[in-house]
C-alpha cells in the first residue's frame, strides 16, 4: 500500500476510534467538537482508502458517517423537544 495511504489512514483513524468508542456518550451530551473530529477523521480514513487503491472501502466510512450524524441530529432534537 501507498505510504502516503498508511498515513492518511493512521490520522484518520486515530481521530474517528476514539470517538467511536464513546459515542452513547457524544451522541448524549451533544458534544459537538468529538462528533466535528470524528467525522473529520472518517474523511481522512476513507482518502486514505481512495489513495491506496482500495475506494469501495470508502462507502462503509461514509455510511457510518451518515448514521452518525442522523443518529446525533435526531437525539439532539429529541433533547430540546424535552427541555421546551
């Protein structure tokens, strides 16, 4: 794989996981910055894909990446329907 792949997947990756393993949490807490970070790595991750040659990869990233923010959104509003 292309080295400049390995990288871009490294960074990305180390900036999406993170946040995946807590993202009840994120989700909960409506924590903005985390959620900014991890999709920005998720789009890291899939150039990262898409330079090493391998760019089918990316429609899982970007799947997830919709999930995530559809998931976000709608406890988000779900939140403030409560606080009103």
């Amino acid at each position: 794989m292309n080295p400049i792949a390995i990288v871009l997947l490294l960074v990305g990756y180390s900036l999406s996981l993170p946040v995946i393993g807590k993202i009840g949490t994120v989700v909960r807490k409506q924590n903005r910055l985390a959620m900014l970070g991890h999709q920005f790595g998720l789009l890291i991750a899939g150039l990262g894909w898409i330079v090493g040659g391998r760019p089918q990869l990316i429609w899982i990233h970007l799947l997830w990446a919709v999930a995530a923010i559809v998931w976000f959104n709608w406890v988000g509003t779900k939140g403030s329907a409560k606080k009103a």
